[in-house]
C-alpha cells in the first residue's frame, strides 16, 4: 500500500510537515527587503528555501507510489494497516483528513498560483464524504417541532442496547426552515466523519447509492463505529454501514446492539466531526486570502461558496443534543425544552447527526450535542465565517450565530 519510509505517517502528521515548512516563509517584516511583486504574482517565491521543502513534502505526498490518496483521490487517514485512533486500520479516512487536505492544497495555491487541485478537493469530498441526496433521502419528513426522541446516554457500553423514550420533550429547531429556504433542499451539507476507503468491512455502503452493495463492491463505504457512550474505546466499537438494511448484522442488521425500540425500521444516519468542518472553512479563508493576493479570487470563489454554506449547518454543533434550553439543569430527562435560542450554547460540540427512513418515507431526526472540548473550537473559522462576505452563510441568523460563537469561544479558552 505504501513505499518504505512512508509506511507509519498519518495523512495529516505529513501534512502538518508540509504547512510548517509554508507556514514560516519569510514574508514578513523580518525578512530581506525585495522588490514588491506584481498583484498577480504567487504570494511566495518558488526559490526560497521553506518553499522548496514544502513542494518536496508536496510531492511526497502526492506520490502514487506512497500510498497517501485511493484510487478514487480520497486521503487515508493514514497509511499503516492497524492503528489505535478513532478510526482502528490505515484503510479508512476521516472528515479530518478531508480538512488537512484542504489546507494542503491551499497553500499549494499560495506558493504555485495554482488552484486546480484545491478546487479538485472539494470535489472530491463532495463526491464521497459529503452526503448525496441519495444518501440521506428523507430529509422532508423532518419535523423541526421534534427533532429525536430522547435515548438516555450511558457511562459504560454494558449498558447498551439504550432504550428509546417518548416522554422526554425535545425542543425546537431553529434553523431548519431557514437552511432549507436558503438552498432549497432540507438535506443536510456536512461531511460524515468516517469511511471505509477500500471497503475492508465488506458493506459497500457506496456513495452516492444509499445501498449495501456487498463486499464485491470497490471504492469506498460509509461506515460508523462509536455509539455507546464516553467509555466505548476503538477496541470495544462496532463498525457498521451508515446505511442499515439489514442485510448484514442480525434480523434487525446492527440497530438492535446499540438501540431498544419495540420495532425496527430500515434507516441511513451520518456523524459529523465539526472540528473537521470548521477546518475545512478556516482552508477556505485561507485559500480565499491567499488568491486574492494574487488577484485571482474568482479561481476559488465557487469552492469558498461550499465552505460557506458547509459552515451554515455546521451550526447544529452549536446546539444542545436534544434542543434543550441552555442552564443549570443536569438531567436531561427533565431539563426544559427549548425555542428559539435559548438551547444554544454556541460552541463547537464533539459532533451533530441526522438520519431517517430508508426509502424516503416517513421520518427523519436530527441532533446537536452538549459536549464540547477545547480542542474542537476554532475561533478563526467562527470570525471568518461571521466577516468574511465571501464566506458569510445564507442563511439570516448565521452571522450572528457565528459572531456570538465566537465570543463564546474565546470565552471557553480563558475559562
């Protein structure tokens, strides 16, 4: 799968490697004086030395040979066959190698003037880990008036399969109506967090055909894996299609391991990382800064269109699991439903979900989440996405829930 010497580095640690080396071109005031260049002209010069170790990392990585992309294009999480990350084996990626890769290709742009493979980028993503209409069909069935029915979460995994319960409330969803005026549809644009790449699980949860088309299947597969609460460790979780027909598992497919419920229905549901997205969109700032430099901001505008609009749902994050009100409440069975604003905490939570029936009919829910940690929060994409018109979402309320975020970020770090 990879050439020797490249065979234990993760997608984004070789990365990383290569934006250090950009990061530190000596643009700055205590660099030597040169001539100013041209508006047109790359932002760096191709001869400097920090430029030349990142197009050589660059070109590393770009390699076939080295075993980074699929055949598809898509970035490895990393390359090395068993890991012990979220995701368990090299033949899997993530959302967040999604956003490194974004990023590489940004400053790709910034040293080259080239742009092609930045936008290739988010077509690629937009072809495999971003999901289609055809995979997430149900969404007009969402009733924003109800957005889940309430599972109690659990310390440990022995205590799973989670019974459902009707008689907690849910409160409403208040930007629902609003993404679906915005962009005329009510599917939901984020990227799921993880995929099978070369379909090692056998499911051939394919993009783009809401089926399980078995192991003969090439290419990549949604799968999911951790839904058992804060103790369930990558050794302990159950990888799974994203889309469950119940064709592989038991009677009832992988549904029944993990939920209590009298019936079962045939159902697609998809995990978003929203450390991942805002990285994507902080890519597209960048990208969107760096092109403009070179007068050439219409190279990117349609891909800085995606980050954007990426960063308008990404703002389930920013609300309670359940949308319930925000305080001094510790029992989620009890704490208030919320309206309006008020189950919003505004910072970027550990996830958000959405699914629904299979086949389009019938159901569809969505969730945010109440947990949060530092290392999610990312208050450049927060500020971008708040002032930056390029990046500015459609919807009404986005740039005050972003100008708020924020703040409410800022605030996090200091606490």
């Amino acid at each position: 799968m990879s050439a020797p010497g490249f065979s234990r580095r993760r997608f984004a640690a070789a990365v990383g490697g290569a934006l250090f080396a950009a990061a530190v071109t000596p643009t700055l005031a205590s660099a030597a004086p040169t001539a100013k260049k041209p508006a047109t002209s790359p932002v760096a010069t191709a001869d400097d030395p920090y430029t030349t170790a990142f197009l050589t990392q660059y070109n590393k990585i770009k390699d076939s040979a080295n075993g980074y992309f699929s055949d598809e294009g898509i970035p490895y999480h990393c390359v090395e066959t068993l890991i012990v990350e979220a995701p368990d084996h090299g033949h899997q990626t993530t959302s967040e190698a999604f956003s490194y890769w974004f990023w590489l290709e940004a400053t790709y742009g910034r040293v080259t003037g080239n742009w092609t493979p930045f936008n290739n980028a988010w077509a690629t993503a937009e072809k495999y880990i971003i999901p289609t209409h055809t995979d997430q069909p149900s969404n007009s069935s969402y009733n924003a008036s109800s957005p889940a029915t309430y599972i109690p979460e659990w310390p440990e995994v022995n205590k799973y399969p989670s019974a459902l319960d009707s008689s907690v409330s849910s409160g409403q969803d208040p930007i629902a109506s609003e993404l679906n005026s915005a962009y005329g549809t009510p599917d939901i644009y984020g990227m799921h967090w993880l995929m099978d790449v070369d379909n090692i699980y056998g499911y051939g949860n394919t993009p783009g055909t809401g089926a399980e088309n078995g192991p003969t299947a090439s290419g990549p597969s949604y799968i999911n894996s951790y839904q058992r609460g804060a103790q369930e460790s990558v050794w302990e979780t159950i990888p799974q299609p994203t889309t469950d027909l119940f064709k592989y598992g038991g009677p009832n497919g992988y549904l029944d391991l993990f939920v209590k419920d009298s019936s079962y229905s045939q159902q697609w549901k998809y995990t978003n990382a929203p450390d991942a997205d805002a990285r994507a969109v902080q890519a597209a700032y960048w990208a969107y800064r760096w092109a403009s430099a070179q007068g050439n901001a219409s190279a990117v505008s349609a891909s800085v269109a995606k980050a954007a609009k990426m960063g308008d749902y990404l703002r389930y994050s920013l609300f309670d699991k359940y949308f319930k009100k925000i305080g001094n409440c510790t029992d989620p069975k009890s704490c208030a439903a919320g309206t309006g604003r008020d189950s919003e905490h505004y910072l970027l939570a550990w996830y958000y979900a959405w699914g629904g029936a299979e086949n389009g009919g019938g159901w569809a829910w969505r969730i945010g989440d109440g947990t949060a940690q530092q290392g999610y929060q990312n208050p450049l994409a927060a500020w971008a996405l708040a002032n930056v018109p390029s990046l500015t979402p459609k919807s009404p309320t986005a740039k005050s829930d972003w100008t708020t975020s924020l703040q409410r970020q800022l605030e996090f770090y200091q606490w």
